[in-house]
C-alpha cells in the first residue's frame, strides 16, 4: 500500500528530525540526571600559538592525550550531554580565552560568549581564523560543523540565530574547550614583575625541588623543552626520541634574585662536565642546559660558563649547552614537586 508507506516514511523523518532537535538544542530536563564528565587534562597553555603550527597526531596518539570524554567529542564528532561540560555561565569564568582543549589553540575569548540557553557554551564570534567550518548532514538536518584550525578537532556547530553583531551561534562542547583567565592588573602589580629561567639539570623532580628552596623563586615547574614533538608526555620524552630536555622552569622576583644566583644554584647542584648524563641516569634528555629567555640571560650563561672553566671550578672541561628558551611544555601534574609528594624532599643529590 504506497499511501501507508509514504506516511511511514513521513513519520520516520519527523521521528529523525526531533532527535536531531534534542540532540541539537538540548532539553533543560536531562540536566539534572546526566552525570558530569570528567575535567580536561591539565597542559601548558599559550596565547601565541601560530595557527600555521599544525597538530597532526595518530588515533593511538589522540586517544593517549585525551580524556575519553573530549576523544569522543573532538576526535570522534561526538555530542556531550547538555548543561554538563562547565563554561555554560556566562559569569563564571573572568576575561580570559577559550582555548582548543585537544591543542590549545586560541579560539574564543570571553567577551564574545553570551548565554544562550542551550546548555553549551555560546558565543557570537570565532577569533580570526582559529576555527574551520564544515557542512554536516547527520541527522536530517544540514548544519555547519566547527572545526579547530589547528588540530581539526570537533568543536560543534554555528547557527544563524546569534545575537548582534554577527547574529551567530557557535554551540560548542565545553569538553573541546579550556579556559585560560587573564591575569588581571592589579594581581600583576601586586606580585611585582617576574622573570622566568630554564634550566635543563639531570632529572627534574630534584631540580625543581632545589630551586623551590631559593628565596626569590616565586615558582618552579618541573617540564620538557628542546625539542620537536609538540604537547611531549613523560613516556615521549623517556624515549630520548623527541630531543626534548627534562628541565624546570624558574618563575623568580629580580628585585630579590639575581639571574646569576640562580646560574650559581644550577651549577652546583649537577655534574655540568658529563654529556647527556647525570649520575645514574643516561640520555639526551638528561643533558646540562641552559635556556636562556633573554639575550642578557643568554650573555651571562655564556660569561660564567666561561669564568668557571678559565678558574678550573670543574675537573672536566663543561659541556652545558646554553640555547634560546623554546616552548616549555608542563609534565604531567604527578611529577609537580614529585619529591615533595613523596616524602623525599631531601634525598635528591
Ligand atoms: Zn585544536
């Protein structure tokens, strides 16, 4: 009976339509019955990361970086459950920028997120060129998929019933997205200017718990820098096959510490004469080196590496290798004042 089947494929499409609606715009009464997924992973963070700097990465190594909720969002065109992400308030979150939670690219900053009532994150306008988009025709319906430019993650979709100026609505998945506060001025001011130094001295978990120690270091991060594979993890770097260095990354007031104080701790507490070694532990990564985050940085290394050799400090000639500071990526959060954690503060020469 054609008349029955055309009713039936009628009904089958609104059926389709209607989940797609759900799917789409979110219904405020699953709010409270969907679980909250878990928080994005913790990585360092730029605000100058060049869009050119593409991140092209394996599924093995997309799934290995990714909580399973922003795999299944940004790797596999997945949906989260509205309401549940976070960043749906407009008020929570200062000024700041939401940034790609897969590469940390930049994508919105806060004054352009509005609340639109869906559930997800909203805002009128994408910064130049950190998105892509792409037409998407699941579920019946023809949509505008977003895309991170960087790492051609999912982020959600755009629709024209925004507000002014752009009259858009870019729905995100709060998963696909961190966000990074800006520091406000008089935070800035009260903390007094800071300078930052880099040091590459053997394992970082007893590097950084030395520098912790100096007065004047307002901070110290235990990371990798110096080498190629962006966004490294520990196992990566372990490997000696990315060229990154173990270091730690020394935020110190100038007014209380001098650069050369901090050379002075650096050099006395590791081997500087031994290639990629330090004590038991061997590889590139576990090489002597100095990042220097200024040309003036860069000069005073090179002057008291020079002192310290011409004044026979070390038996061996010095083989620490003073370079311009590069990305810095934060490690793995178990290995933040790793000593400190684990009872050990003491135990690291
Ligand atoms: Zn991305």
């Amino acid at each position: 009976m054609p008349e029955e089947s055309t009713v039936r494929i009628a009904l089958l499409i609104l059926v389709m339509f209607a989940i797609g609606l759900i799917v789409v715009r979110g219904l405020g009464a699953t709010a409270a019955e969907t679980p909250a997924t878990a928080s994005p992973t913790v990585t360092v963070l730029s605000e100058d990361i060049p869009v050119t700097d593409r991140l092209v990465l394996s599924d093995a190594e997309w799934k290995q970086r990714l909580t399973p909720e922003q795999y299944t969002v940004l790797r596999r065109k997945g949906t989260e459950p509205a309401f549940c992400g976070g960043y749906s308030a407009t008020k929570h979150h200062g000024a700041g920028t939401y940034h790609c939670s897969g590469c940390q690219n930049p994508l919105f900053t806060n004054d352009t997120k509005f609340e639109s009532g869906t559930g997800w994150p909203s805002f009128f306008q994408p910064l130049p060129g950190r998105v892509e988009k792409e037409s998407d025709t699941s579920y019946g319906m023809v949509r505008d998929e977003v895309h991170c430019a960087r790492c051609g993650g999912h982020l959600g979709h755009v629709f024209d019933d925004g507000p002014a100026p752009t009259r858009l609505r870019y729905c995100i998945n709060a998963v696909s997205l961190q966000f990074v506060p800006t520091k406000a001025a008089s935070e800035v001011t009260a903390a007094g200017p800071t300078a930052k130094a880099t040091f590459g001295a053997g394992c970082f978990w007893g590097v950084e718990a030395t520098f912790r120690e100096v007065p004047g270091v307002v901070d110290a991060k235990v990371g990798y820098e110096g080498g190629t594979l962006i966004n490294p993890t520990y196992e990566d770097v372990c490997s000696a096959e990315t060229g990154h260095a173990e270091v730690v990354e020394v935020v110190y007031d100038p007014s209380k510490v001098s650069y050369e104080r901090l050379l002075t701790v650096f050099w006395e507490n590791h081997d500087p004469t031994t290639l990629n070694r330090q004590g038991p532990d061997h590889g590139s990564q576990y090489r002597s080196a100095v990042f220097a985050h200024t040309p003036e940085q860069r000069a005073t290394a090179e002057a008291m590496k020079a002192k310290l050799e011409s004044d026979k400090k070390f038996r061996r000639p010095i083989v620490t290798e003073i370079v311009a500071a590069q990305t810095f990526y934060a490690a793995e959060e178990y290995h933040q004042q790793y000593l400190e954690k684990k009872g050990l503060k003491n135990c690291h020469r």
